[in-house]
C-alpha cells in the first residue's frame, strides 16, 4: 500500500505527476482541487459554496475542506495506494490529516514564482476529461481542442494574473510552514520542479525506490 502527498505551488506540475505515478502504479489520484471543480461545473449546493472563492484564488474554509477529504478517503476504493494532491494547505488541514492518516512520502515539487506565473498564465485545460495543456511547452495538436477527448479547452477561472497572485501569498504563507511540519517527520523528498515532465516523473521514482518511467 503506497500514500502519498504530493506539494508545490500552482503549475508545479502536480496534476500532471501525480496521474503518471497513479497509471503505472494504479493509485487513486486524489485532486480536491478537481472534486471542487467538478462541484462547480455540475452547479451542486457544494459547487455554489466554493465557486467564488475559487475563482478569487482564495482557499476553502476547513471545515468544508476537511469533510470533502475525510468523505473521500472514506471510500477506500483504492487497492494499491493513492496519491493526494492540493491537500494539506494549511496548518490546521495538516494536523487533522497526520491524525487520521498515515503517509509514506510527501513529493515537494520546487519551482519559482516567475517560472509559475509563466506556466500558469498559458495554462489550458480539457473540462471533460481532466488533461491540462500549456501553450508554451505542451501545446495541443489541434488549437483549442483537447487530443485525448477532442473536447475544447479552457482557461480555469483562476487562472487570472490576480488570482494567481492570492494562491502565491497563500502558498508561501500557509502552505509553505506546513511543508516544514512534515519535513519534521522525516517524510520529505525535495524534487525540482523545471526539467521536461519524464525527468521531473524519474526524478521522483528515484527518491522513492521505483521503477523508472517507462512510456
Ligand atoms: P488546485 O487545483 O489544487 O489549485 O485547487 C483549486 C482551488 O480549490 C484552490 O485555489 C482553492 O480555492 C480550492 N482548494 C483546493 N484544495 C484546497 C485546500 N486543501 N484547502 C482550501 N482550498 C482548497
């Protein structure tokens, strides 16, 4: 059984790693960030909650985001492990997750702020089936539309220059300390974050004892 957490700031590439590790490992991927989303574009009363606060860039109050996760986890629908991603965020989420659950490694994905705010501005996204594009490094085959599902592209409502900003000064100040809790544990593996997607993937196999990427 494989837990992991996986941490950066936004377009760190979490999305992208944690459904590598998920398909060759058969993890679940455990995204808040996706369970919330998929809330919003089916307009549910949970959806109605978060859309705002969302779209601002601004965190989801605990109490709404620790029931999400606890209601999630509580499914064990998961036979090898999973991989949670956007979770814990803060202090208080930290310490409600190690007292509830185990975890064998936290992924850090390091990645500068001017290289985020190049990735996340030109950052494109499929609303059918998950699968993110970036214009710059990872652009789709046919412009706007998606080459897993054909379905066209979005921008996430977050990703504005202002909103960008709120989760930067929300990482690093809320985020970032917890980073520093698990770090106490001995749990961390610290991986850069720039080089192309396979290398970032082989570079955290190898500091948790996996096989290498194979296509
Ligand atoms: P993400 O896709 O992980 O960047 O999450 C998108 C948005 O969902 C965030 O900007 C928050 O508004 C909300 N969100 C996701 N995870 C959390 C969390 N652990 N705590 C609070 N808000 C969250």
């Amino acid at each position: 059984m494989r837990k992991y957490v996986i941490m950066g700031v936004q377009g760190s590439g979490k999305g992208t790693q944690s459904q590598m590790l998920r398909d060759d490992l058969d993890l679940v991927h455990i995204s808040v960030g996706d369970i919330f989303r998929w809330h919003v574009r089916n307009r549910t009363k949970l959806g109605a909650q978060v859309r705002r606060i969302m779209a601002a860039g601004e965190l989801v109050g605990d109490d709404l985001v620790e029931s999400v996760v606890r209601r999630r986890l509580d499914d064990h629908d998961w036979n090898f492990g999973f991989i949670i991603d956007g979770f814990p965020r803060n202090g208080r989420q930290a310490e409600f997750f190690m007292e509830s659950y185990d975890i064998d490694a936290v992924i850090h994905l390091e990645l500068p702020d001017d290289e985020v705010r190049r990735r996340v501005l030109n950052r494109r996204l499929c609303p059918n089936c998950g699968m993110d594009y970036n214009l710059i490094a990872d652009r789709p085959e046919v412009e706007g539309r998606c080459d897993i599902c054909g379905h066209e592209l979005v921008t996430r409502a977050d990703d504005t220059p202002e909103a960008l900003e709120a989760r930067l000064r929300d990482y690093h100040e809320k985020t970032r300390p917890v980073l520093e809790l698990f770090r106490r544990k001995e749990v961390v593996h610290d991986v850069d974050g720039r080089p192309p997607l396979e290398d970032v993937q082989n570079a955290i196999r190898k500091t948790l004892g996996l096989p290498a990427y194979t296509r």
